[in-house]
C-alpha cells in the first residue's frame, strides 16, 4: 500500500449505520424492526441495480422513499411511521470507531474522500449532523455519472478528480459487491466485515479484510 495516494471510504453501511434509522424507531415497529431494517436495505439495493440496468435512473432518495414504501407494506408497519423513519435515513449514526478512525486519517497526507450511491444534499447532511464536515476533501456522489455501484463510471469520477492511477486508490467497503466492483476496476479494496460474513464469489478477492475501519490504521 506504499503508492497510496487516496483513501476513499463508502457511505451507507461502511461509514454510517444504515439500520440506526429503524432502530431509533424500534419501540413503534416491535419486534420486528431489524428483519424490517434489513428488508428495507435490501429493496434499496436491489432497486439502484435493477434501475441501472433498465437506464432508468431515480435518485437514491427517491429509491429509499419507494422500498420503504414496499418495505412498510410487506411487514404491515403503520404508514404513520414513513415521514420518521425518512427523517432518521437523513441523520444515520455512524459506527463507532469512525470519527476517532477519520480525524486519525485527516492528519496524514492521503486525499480523503466519499464514493456513494447517495445524493449530495443526503452525504453533506449525514457528514454535518455527525460533526465530520472538516475530514472530507470531497464527497463524490453517483450522481455526476447517473449511474448506480458498481458500474466502472462511479469508481472513475475520483480517479478524474485526482489524476491519479486506480491502484492509488484505497478503498474501503462493508458492502461485498462494492468491494468486487471496485477491486476489479483496479482499487485497492478493503472489505469492512463488521458482521464475520461471507465474501461474494464475484471474481475478486480482497487481500485485505478489517472488522473495522480502526484496524486500517494498521495497515497503512
């Protein structure tokens, strides 16, 4: 990892805790509100693919708002709940190990950065109501290409900024199929397992795997 010029971190999931939001909430959905979590990230997922696929882009908020909407109506949830649980999505906590992690990483010299699926009014608010506004030197968003993860025009965009070679890219992902997209597209990609999981066979294999993101510090 010596030519490492760039360290570039995923968003939902990798930074922040995509299940806090029904979790804040889990007093009104009862016990069922980490399968409905999971459900509602899956949908989420599972749609940015299939949009992608058919050229039919929606933002990634538009996206959040329509699987929860399938979300709230397969585990039969009070639709009262949909505007709180929108206005949770904005504010997910992140892990706890990140800010320490981050502002560790912010005195180094490597360009730090976000690659996210999210839209860039959504990743400025998560970074701002966590107090991380000061770590970034930008925040790339799906966005500027119209395409989901893990399509090669998103891992392009930092490459473009930078002017750098995708092996000067270190990047870090909870989320298997980001890790293979990106480690097939040239990064050096690190699989973030918070959950002792098992990789994807997707015809790459991390040579690096943390349980969190404390434990890169190790490795650069």
């Amino acid at each position: 990892m010596k030519n490492t010029k760039a360290i570039i971190f995923d968003a939902y999931g990798t930074l922040f805790d995509v299940n806090s939001a029904a979790e804040k909430s889990k007093e009104k959905l009862g016990e069922k509100w980490e399968s409905f979590a999971n459900y509602w990230r899956t949908t989420q997922l599972e749609y940015t693919w299939l949009r992608s696929l058919m050229n039919r882009h929606k933002d990634f908020w538009k996206i959040t708002e329509d699987s929860l909407d399938k979300s709230i109506k397969v585990h039969k949830i009070d639709n009262s709940l949909r505007d709180e649980l929108l206005d949770l999505y904005k504010v997910l906590k992140p892990f706890s190990e990140v800010e320490r992690t981050l502002k560790t990483l912010r005195k180094s010299s490597y360009k730090l950065a976000i690659l996210s699926n999210g839209t860039p009014s959504l990743l400025n608010e998560l970074v701002n109501s966590n107090s991380l506004e000061n770590i970034f030197d930008d925040i790339f968003s799906v966005e500027d290409v119209g395409i989901y993860k893990p399509d090669s025009k998103v891992y392009d965009i930092p490459i473009n900024k930078y002017k750098i070679q995708k092996n000067e890219v270190v990047f870090l992902s909870a989320n298997t199929w980001d890790v293979s997209g990106a480690g097939n597209y040239g990064y050096q990609s690190i699989w973030v397992n918070r959950s002792n999981n098992i990789f994807d066979k997707l015809d790459f294999t991390p040579k690096h795997e943390v349980s969190n993101l404390s434990e890169l510090l190790d490795l650069i």
